[in-house]
C-alpha cells in the first residue's frame, strides 16, 4: 500500500502518541507494537538458554505498566551523523558552549522522528551554529520539542560514556576524545553488513539481534567499552561468549555480547567473570562455535564475531521477552575509527593491546568496590 507524505506524517504522530501510553514519553512497551517490533522481542542468543517466565499475573503487569522507563528503542543514526556530531563535541569541548554530541543527535532524532534516512549534513550544521553563537541553548531549543526527553535518553542510552577524558599511560597524558573501539583490532581484515533482524532457524526460529562481523580464525576481539565480565563460558546458540556490563553513569545501562569466539583457546588468558575490562582490551578471539548443546564445538559455517548490544533501562528488562537489543551496523562503522592496535607474544601466542589506557570509570568502579567490600566486612 502507497502512503503519501501526508498520511506518513499523521502515521509518525500516531506511533510516537503510543508512547505516551502508560503515562509517559518512556512507556512504549514493545509487546504493543507492531509484528517487526513483536518478533524483535524474542530473546536474542545471549538469552536463549534461559528459562522463559510462563507468564505474567493481573497484579503484576498492572505494575509493570505503571513503572515510568522506556521500554522500546530502535536506533537508526547513521555514522555519519555520529561522525559530524562527535566532531562538534571535539571541536568545542574545553570551550563555552561545549557542545555534547548526544545532545545534536537527540535534537535531529527528534526533528526526524528518529527516521535518519532523512539526515542531512546541513540540518546538523544549523543546529550547532545556532548553539555556537549564543542564540539558543539546548534547554531553550528543545523546550517546545515533546519528544526530545524520549531520544535524549534512549541515545544516551547507546553512546553515552563513549566519548570522555582518559589517560594514556606511556607516555602519560590526559585526553578527551572517543574512548569505545571496534570489536575488531587493528590490522585484522573484516567485512560486514546490516544483517540485524534476519532470520534464524536453529532451536527456533527467531530473528537475529546482533551484528556478525566476519573475520579469519584467531582474530583479536576488542572490549568495546570498559565494564566488568557477567556473562561468560559456554552457551549452545552462541558457543565460547562474554557478557560486558558497561560503567555507564546510570550503572550497567550498556550489556555487550561477543559470541561464537574460538574453539580451545576462545578466551584472552586470565579472564573471568567478574573481571573488570578496559575499552581496547583483547578479550578474546574470532571462531565459529556454537549452535551445538556439546561443548567447544564448532558448528558454525563461517568464522565470525556476534556482537551485540542490549540496552537495560529496568532490571525487568535483563533477562527475558522485555529484552531490547538495537542494530549495531552504523555503530561499528563509527568505532571503525578507533581500533586497538595489539601486539603478538611468540611464547604464549597470546594477543595484547599495545597501548594502556587509565580509564576514569574503571578507576570509579574499583573505589566502589573497595568501599562496598570494607562496610561488608
């Protein structure tokens, strides 16, 4: 069916009026959406080997629904919007205004009904200028935009803590810049595509919620984001994985996956559960395991990294069909310009990165701990 320019506006307005139902901007809840937003519901591989909840009583979905948290995300921004915006944040920071590239991209999410196939550089442009000069500030721009509160947040929620200061150790000096990298290293040849959705069949048919990076066997993988090591050894869908929550300010609000790793040595050595990671870090290495209930097999036909995102805006959402994984196709083309160089040790055969970061969030994490395990003890 053929829907004009005007009947494609009205239906924007009435999808993003179905957020407000619940009583806020933040309570689509997607098993009310539409089939594409129903089959994203169901359970990605990092999941699936979890005991599915039979179901929900009348008290507690009432309950469910009266919690204020946003329950849907579907991230469509291009790199090159990422790209421009992080430029402007760069260019700017130390400087009043300081202009945050999340905030740029949330106010053209916003504008475009989060549709960025209509991005224009120019559009961008006009925002930061009109921020630069001192005509507008973010609050006085956004204040009769009824839906920026919606994409501020869902946005932070991908790239928030991405950009920020660090330190590199040798030679030691403070920097501010993008601090994610690719979950590729440097050097090592891979192709992709955007495959997010697609359709899967072993175990039960479903639908892909990550992005497949294809690389040669033994490829380094990259810790996207600093974070501490929750999920880790042997899954049947996705083979060796690793499971990273993010140090995100809202804690834990970023879990990545890195699935179907190496077979006998899919793991850099010394890592754990619980160990805490640093963005650049090898964590591990390109294979083809999974798809199998034996352990260590491989029974995937192409060496690969999945890599996937979910986003937790309520405990509710970790495990289970509330489950909110988003497209990381345009994501890794932008860290593609961050890649953690590595160096080989002949004797272990073992990869490493060659440059050390003093990451502020690890830093913080390490403290609370320390705190929390003395008023334990």
């Amino acid at each position: 069916m053929h829907i004009n320019e005007k009947q494609g506006a009205m239906l924007e307005v009435f999808l993003l009026c179905l957020m407000l139902a619940g009583g806020g901007i933040l309570s689509w809840n997607r098993g009310d959406a539409d089939t594409e937003s129903q089959v994203r519901s169901v359970r990605q591989e990092s999941s699936e080997e979890k005991v599915k909840d039979p179901g929900t009583s009348g008290k507690e979905r009432a309950q469910e629904e009266e919690k204020d948290y946003i329950k849907w995300v579907e991230f469509n921004v291009t790199c090159e919007a990422m790209k421009k915006a992080y430029q402007y944040d760069l260019d700017s920071y130390g400087k009043d205004p300081h202009l945050h590239w999340v905030d740029l991209l949330a106010i053209l999410g916003t504008k475009y009904g989060g549709d960025f196939t209509r991005y224009q550089e120019e559009d961008l442009a006009d925002i930061a200028e009109k921020l630069l000069d001192g005509s507008q500030t973010v609050e006085e721009m956004t204040k009769d935009m009824e839906y920026y509160p919606y994409y501020r947040e869902a946005y932070g929620a991908v790239l928030d803590g991405m950009v920020g200061e660090f330190q590199y150790v040798h030679p030691k000096k403070k920097v501010y810049g993008l601090k994610a990298y690719s979950p590729i290293a440097k050097e090592f040849p891979y192709s992709d595509y955007d495959d997010f959705g697609v359709s899967r069949s072993y175990g039960y048919k479903r639908n892909h919620l990550g992005h497949d990076m294809m690389g040669q066997v033994g490829t380094p993988v990259i810790a996207v984001e600093s974070g501490y090591v929750s999920a880790f050894g042997w899954n049947q869908y996705g083979g060796w994985r690793i499971g990273i929550n993010s140090f995100d300010g809202i804690r834990s609000r970023r879990y990545y996956y890195y699935a179907h790793l190496r077979q006998n040595r899919p793991y850099a050595e010394g890592l754990k559960e619980g160990a805490v990671v640093q963005a650049g870090d090898v964590i591990g290495y390109i294979g083809r395991t999974g798809y199998s209930t034996e352990e260590n097999t491989n029974n995937i036909d192409e060496y690969h990294l999945h890599f996937g995102l979910q986003l937790i805006f309520d405990e509710s959402q970790r495990e289970g069909n509330n489950e909110i994984w988003v497209s990381c196709y345009e994501l890794t083309r932008f860290l593609s310009q961050n890649r953690s160089e590595v160096q080989r040790d002949d004797e272990t055969k073992e990869w490493t990165r060659v440059r050390q970061i003093k990451d502020p969030e690890v830093i913080r994490y390490r403290n609370e701990q320390k705190e929390k395990s003395g008023t334990e003890q």
